[in-house]
C-alpha cells in the first residue's frame, strides 16, 4: 500500500536540492537578461496644487444649469470641478502646447508627435490638492522633461482661462 508521507517528501526534496538550485538559478539569468533585453520605461513625477474655493460654489447658481447635473453638495461640484480641470489637462490645446515647447527645446523631440505625447502623459487625483502628473519613456531626460513642461503649460493656461472668465 502506498501511502503519502512528509517525511519521505522531504528527504526527497533535499536529495533533488541541486536541480533545484539550478532551475532557480536558470530561471534568475532569464529573468535578467529579459530585463536587460526590454527596459521598463522611465517614470518622472510631477506634483501640482490644485486648490478651490468651495465658498464660491455658494454663489454660482448657474453652473448646475450649464453643467446639467443637479449638485447635491459641495463634494459633487468639487467632483465635477476636478474633472473638467483633468479634461483641459489631457486636451490637444494643452498638449499641443506642451509638445510645442518641448520642440522649442530641443531637435530630439521633432519626431514626437501629439499622439506619442498623449501616450506617454498620465494625470491621477484622489481630490482637490495635489495632482500626481506622470510621463513615462525609455529616455529618463525625455520623460523628466515633459512633464516640467506640461506642468508648467497646465499652471500657465489655468491660470489665464480664470483670469479671464473672472473679467467675462
């Protein structure tokens, strides 16, 4: 009768010990070598405040109107806020600019185009506060660039549109 035993599994185990060491060995070289083959590409961070004001949703009646959803509270048009800013961020206006200057910057960018931009450009926010602005590409300089610039673009345009939509 055959019957299963940990002691016996162990003592087989420990006999096998060198295949086991070269499988784990074998399997670590081919881990790095792919790595070194396909590079995970550069991730540069940039952070950028974005602060409202919520008394001044108390005297915006009109936005529920234009917006067409019905703001229960303050965290609602918060909300709401939060995603048109993210909206202008990630548009071709916004982008288009920052691709332009990132042109103006150096010959290396030539070749990008908007697309490659839009691929290589990422925003994430939980809340008003800080916005988490990501690029990722194989070239560290590149992806640390693009996003100062495209940090700077958004601070830049933002801060123009309300200026003057508090003039209109």
């Amino acid at each position: 009768m055959n019957s299963w035993s940990l002691r016996d599994e162990i003592f087989t185990f420990t006999h096998r010990w060198p295949v086991i060491v070269a499988c784990f060995l074998i399997g670590s070289l081919l881990g790095w070598g792919a790595a070194e083959l396909w590079p995970s590409p550069f991730r540069a961070t940039a952070t950028l405040y974005v602060g409202l004001d919520p008394q001044q949703t108390l005297k915006q009646h009109f936005v529920e109107g234009y917006a067409g959803i019905d703001f229960g509270n303050l965290t609602d048009f918060k909300h709401w806020q939060m995603a048109q800013l993210e909206v202008l961020a990630l548009s071709d206006e916004y982008l288009g600019e920052t691709l332009a200057r990132l042109q103006e910057a150096g010959a290396d960018w030539d070749d990008t185009d908007l697309p490659a931009l839009k691929r290589m450009v990422h925003l994430s926010w939980r809340n008003a506060g800080e916005w988490q602005l990501t690029a990722e590409d194989y070239n560290p300089r590149h992806a640390r660039l693009a996003v100062k610039v495209w940090r700077e673009v958004i601070f830049e345009k933002t801060n123009a549109s309300i200026a003057s939509s508090r003039q209109l």
